[in-house]
C-alpha cells in the first residue's frame, strides 16, 4: 500500500463548469444600505420588509466575527456580490418546457431532470439569486400547499410569511443571520394546511453560479397541524478561484402534531464558505428531522436546531460530514428542550480526509422545571490518512434532575488491518477504502430516498477522490 | 513461467527471511504445496506461523528481507494483497477484522467480482451465494448482517470459511483458524473446510494444536521453531506432537525452551 499522493479536490470537482448566463442585474460588490433599498424596490416588496433588511444590515454592521468555530479570517466583505438577478421572465406558472435551454444544460449536469421525472412532486430550483421555476403538483395544489420560491411566497401570501419571517431567527442572531435578513433573496417558502401528508418529499436544488456571488437564500416551512412535510435539498457549486459565501437562514415551524423532515445534501466547491442557520420550533407532539451532509466547501459552521416548545415534541439531528483537504467542517446540532416529556437524538457522523478537519459542535439545553426529557447524542468519527483531524465540542446544559442524557462519542482511523483484510478479498486499496467509508455512512444511506442515496454515494466518491491516490 | 525457479509447484517458497516490522522472525523458510495436497505447519506460540501466513498474504505490517515466493508461477514478494487474491491464494484470519456498515452479501459480491475479474449482477449473485450457505449449513440471515461485526469466534471463522467457499481459491491458508473454539465450533469449521477441498486445491493449515488435524487429515506436517521448519514428516508427526509436546522436538534440534 503506498502512500497516497494528494492532489487538490477541485482537480476533479465533477461539478465545477460554468454555463454562460446572463444577468438582468448585477450588483456592484460590497453592501450598502442604497443597495439593500434598491433590491426591495427591485422585487417590489412591501414597506416591512424593507424594514426588516435595514434592521438586518444595522445589525450586520455592528456585530463581530465569530471568534469560535472555522476560521473566516479570509472572507472579505467588500469583495462579494451580494445581488444578482437572472435574466428570463419569471412566470409562476412555468414548466420544465418553458426553463431556459441553457439552464436545463445546467440542471442536466447536476442530475435534476432524472429526479423531476421520478418522483417529482414540486420543483423549485434556485438559479442563483432568483429561483427560475417553481411547480406544484397539482393534487397538492388542491389541497391547498403552498410551495413557492420566497420572493413569490412574500408576493402571494405576505401575511404568513410576515408572521413568521424571522421568528425563530431574528436579525440580531448572529452576523451572518443579519447579512441573510439583508440580502436574502430566493430560497423556498412552504405552507402546508392542517392534516395534509404530503406523500412525496418536496425538492430543491441550489447552486451559486457568479463569481464572488453570494448566495443568501431565506427558507421558511410551515407545517400546521397534524400535517407532514418532507423538504430535500441538494447543492452543488462551480469552480471559482476566489472565495464565495454562503449563507442562508432557514426557519421550520411544525405545529401541533405536525411531522417535517428537512434534508440537506451539500457538496460545495472547495472555495466557498457556507455559514448557515437553521433553527425550527417543534409544538406539542410534533416531530421535527433535520437530517444534513457536508461535503466540500472551504469552511462550513451549521448547528441546525430544535426548539421544543411542547410537551412530547421529538426532535432527530442527523449531521454528516465530510472534509478533504484543507476543509473545516464545523457542525453539529443543538436540541432545546423547553417543554417537559420532549425528547431528542442527535446522530453525528464525520470523516476527515487527508489534511482535512471535522468538528462537532452540540448543545443540548433543559430548562428548569422541565420534567423527563430525554436525550440521544451519538458521534462518530472516521479519520483517513496521516494528518486528518477531528473534534469534538458537546455542550450541555441540563439544568433539571429528571432528564436522562447519553452521550457515546466514538473516533477511529481507518485501520491498515481493515484495508490489509479487505484486499486480501481481492478489493484493491481503493474499493477497500471505499467500502470503509460507505460502511461507515450507511445508516445515514438508508435515511434518503433512492435517487438521494445514489447522489450521495457520488458525491462522497467525489470528496474520496481528491484523497485517494 | 521457468521451472527453475518454481519447480513447477503451485507455491514455492525458497529461503524466506522475514518479520513484522522491524523484528526479524522468519529465518529461512522453504516449503512447497500443490494442488489436492493438506500440508500443515505446527508449532508453539511465537515460532512464526503466523508470520509466514500474514507474509505470504501481503500484510503491509510485515517484510521479506530475503527470499522468494512463488505461487502459479509469479513471483509474490512485491504483489499487493489483492493482486495474491485474484491469482487465487486465500487467508483465513486468526482476527478477522470488523468492518460496520458493509452487508456480507454486498460485500462478497464484490470480493467475487474482483477475484474472479467479472461483474455478476446482485440477482445472480444471490443465488450462488445462497447455494454456498446451504452447502455449509449456514442461515440465510448470515448474508445480510455486517462483515463479522459482533460476530462470535465462531461464526467469525464460519464468515472466512463462507468467504472461502465463494472465492474458490486455488491456495488456502488457515492460520490458526481453530484458536478459540470450543470442540463442536472446531468440527463444524473443519467439516467446512473438508467440503471445499478439491483435487485442485492446496490447503496450508497453520496451527499450535493436534485437534483440528484429526479432521483435516494432512499429508504433510512441519514442526515450525524459532523461525525455521525444523522437522518434516507425515500425520504421525502431529500425533507424535499431541503426546508428547514440543519439548521432544526443542531438545532433539538442540533449542533452549
């Protein structure tokens, strides 16, 4: 077995063409407060919502870094360009046939036309800063769900999102939470009515094309009660030379009773950096899933959370991670248990390759006073090669006597023994490789729909390759 | 292929020098086995069996510092561990490793492609397969667990012996393979390996005990000593062994315990 010979990962970064794209507006980079109010007016957009960007640049501009997690030394503000608007005619009421051609081109390379007609139930792709088609399946239609991208969702109906837009994450949450209320613009807005089970999971893919572009997406489901709602996203980025920055904010309310599960599959370009919140509120009985993998990018800092708000909600983390060389994959989850009889589990599961670094970050919190709650915290970690490494931070703050808490944290290396064993199979050292890895994820495998499970299996080949010499 | 230097023997192996890491443990090996033939290499903890095992496999771990082997005609010292396995050479691990997540079923199907340098597709996979557990008894449930995780001994020992079966080599070498079984795991082990035996395969059968020769029935039996084969005979050799110890054997070859 000789040593692995590195190569850069974006060397063979499948995904890292660039179509040709025109642009009905770009933005000049860096932020401004003329710029926010042009983009509002630009998307014609009621006066509270300006409001709320002005209020989310106020608080950009006086927050500090975070001093904790990856390192974002390198991110310079003035360089981004935080609007961009594609040019094609938005028309709610699009097909596929009516997509441009060179944006089919586009959803061609990363896969989205087998998963349209598989099991397309809605599609909202999101084609940089605008999303360029959205579809609902007519029988949801009926039912009354609701699933747009956010710019048409604040068109339509903006007393739902103006009730719930930033409660769970307000401006004032983080830097990054602030520049998204500034700037945000596309992501997905999902309603569904009391009682309704959406059968097949809702989709979404995602991918920054521009360089220097920010991508600040806004996400906002509703799930009322006793209704259920399964939202996949998939995101893959192009190749660019300089950093780009991702940062979107997700909110999830489940209402009583009310079943969501949100599932993340990222493989961004080596260059970018993806700083995310995503935070959810889970009412009596509801159940909340965030089930999310990192592959790729620079550096990701994300800890979808659980607000348990009701007596008997159920929150599951899922966090995997992949990181190559010279990435940081800082993730993890947080479960807040503010309602007695709520329970959670948080499975983390991270490789590091070669000269790549995961960290799991967690909280657990209960309240005082809140009786038996439970919580799961389970984290693995894989290291492969001489100079990965892995951390972990597991925070907890149980502040009541009748809650009972696990934690098993495991790390291995994979072991020469392993591969030796696996080889003398006959798998020569890559398939041997490859088997540990895929063996070590496939718990989490079993958890995605077919086609997701076949991507997924892409893109952490993708993410071996760059590690396996 | 020059008969010189392989004697025509399926595996040569002449003056083989060697050990794990940086200590040296083999001190000159020479053995050959063909086709058909249960040669078995006996000695106490320490001598180097399992050395000779792990080297002719390609464990990573260990070195050759002279010497060569031949298996079919090539030369192994510098091929990998898989390249061993597709010219048709088989180790049964005293420690199996553990390997979460990957199913037995999956995972020999692609042992069996890689071996056998096809590409059986899973329906047709599962077939054979199926024929291979109901030839050694085994429950259908073994096929869709996790390669020897939370395997007992024994059936981590039924997990090489079904791998065997589906690999159909044309050299198995089983080290130690009876370490840690009671009498009636020991038998059922043994049995598998006598039903997989053929005229063309050889069967190189690395053990501290007399036991699981009582069913393997070897042709030929070294006595293995502080790296070196120091006594050769036939079955009555391992008798000889199992009453009398490896104390005879140290004196006879002048070895101080």
């Amino acid at each position: 077995m000789s040593d692995t010979q590195l190569k850069p990962a974006n060397q063979d970064y499948e995904y890292g063409w660039h179509s040709e794209h025109r642009y009905k507006f770009k933005a000049p980079p860096g932020l401004t407060e003329d710029l926010i109010k042009d983009i509002s007016k630009r998307k014609e957009e009621p006066e509270w919502m300006l409001e709320k960007r002005l209020e989310g640049f106020r608080e950009f501009m006086q927050k500090p870094m975070p001093t904790w997690g990856a390192d974002l030394s390198a991110i310079d503000f003035n360089e981004i360009i935080y609007y961009l608007q594609p040019d094609y005619q938005k028309n709610k009421n699009q097909t596929w046939d009516d997509v441009p051609d060179d944006l089919k081109e586009t959803f061609e390379r990363i896969g989205i036309p087998e998963a349209e007609r598989k099991f397309l139930a809605g599609v909202s792709n999101q084609f940089d800063s605008e999303s360029v088609y959205s579809k609902l399946k007519g029988a949801w239609e009926e039912k009354g769900v609701l699933f747009f991208d956010m710019d048409t969702g604040l068109k339509e109906h903006p007393d739902i999102v103006k009730e719930y837009f930033g409660t769970l994450i307000p401006a004032s949450d983080n830097k990054f939470a602030a520049l998204n209320t500034a700037v945000w613009s596309g992501g997905s807005f999902i309603y569904v009515p009391p009682g309704v089970k959406v059968g097949l999971p809702l989709q979404a893919y995602f991918r920054i094309n521009a360089e220097n572009a920010g991508q600040f997406e806004r996400t906002l489901i509703i799930v009322d009660k006793d209704a259920e709602v399964h939202y996949i996203e998939g995101c893959t980025s192009p190749s660019y030379s300089t950093n780009a920055l991702h940062s979107a904010v997700v909110e999830l309310i489940a209402h009583e009773g009310a079943t969501l599960r949100y599932t993340t599959l990222q493989n961004w370009y080596s260059s970018v950096y993806n700083l995310v919140t995503k935070r959810s509120k889970a009412e009596k009985n509801a159940r909340v899933e965030w089930i999310d993998y990192n592959g790729g990018s620079k550096a990701t800092m994300k800890y979808p959370s659980v607000y348990l708000a009701g007596e008997g909600a159920h929150a599951e983390i899922v966090s995997i991670a992949t990181a190559n060389k010279d990435q940081h994959q800082d993730t993890g989850g947080k479960a807040i248990h503010a309602a007695p009889n709520t329970t959670s589990k948080v499975t983390a599961k991270s490789i590091s390759f070669d000269g790549g670094r995961t960290s799991y970050r967690g909280l657990i919190k209960v309240y005082p006073g809140m009786e038996n709650c439970k919580s799961d915290i389970e984290c693995d970690a894989l290291m492969m090669g001489p100079n990965a490494e892995s951390d972990t931070y597991p925070y907890m703050e149980i502040e009541d006597d009748t809650a009972q808490i696990e934690h098993e944290a495991t790390v291995s290396k994979i072991g020469e023994e392993q591969l030796f064993y696996l080889m003398s199979r006959g798998l020569t050292e890559e398939q041997a490789k490859r088997t540990i890895v895929h063996g070590f994820l496939d718990e989490f495998e079993r958890t995605l729909p077919m086609e997701y499970a076949v991507e997924f299996n892409r893109l952490v080949d993708l993410q071996m390759e760059g590690s396996v010499g | 292929m020059s008969d010189t230097k392989h004697n025509g023997n399926m595996l040569e192996i002449k003056g083989l020098k060697g050990g794990v890491e940086d200590t040296p443990i083999l001190r000159g090996i020479d053995l050959s086995v063909n086709g058909g033939e249960v040669h078995a290499i006996m000695g106490p903890n320490g001598s180097g069996k399992s050395t000779l095992a792990n080297i002719l496999m390609g464990n990573p771990r260990f070195h050759i510092s002279e010497g060569e082997m031949y298996f079919r005609g090539e030369l192994l010292n510098e091929l990998e561990p898989d390249e061993r396995a597709r010219l048709g050479l088989f180790l049964a691990f005293q420690y199996p490793s553990e390997i979460p997540g990957v199913s037995m079923d999956k995972f020999l199907r692609d042992a069996y492609n890689s071996v056998k340098q096809d590409s059986v597709s899973v329906g047709k996979f599962a077939k054979k397969l199926r024929k291979k557990m109901d030839d050694l008894e085994m429950d259908e449930s073994f096929a869709s667990r996790y390669l020897n995780e939370g395997f007992s001994g024994g059936e981590k020992k039924r997990s090489e012996m079904l791998q065997m079966a589906v690999l159909e080599p044309k050299l198995a070498v089983l080290d130690e393979t009876d370490s840690g079984l009671d009498i009636d795991a020991l038998r059922i082990v043994a049995e598998s390996v006598n039903k997989l035996k053929n005229p063309e395969m050889g069967v190189l059968v690395i053990t501290h005990y007399q036991r699981i020769l009582q069913y393997l029935e070897p042709d030929y039996v070294y006595i293995m000593l502080q790296g070196r084969i120091v006594e050769k005979g036939g079955p009555e050799l391992a008798e000889k062994l199992e009453d009398k110890g490896y104390d005879w054997i140290r004196e006879k070859v002048g070895l101080e315990g």
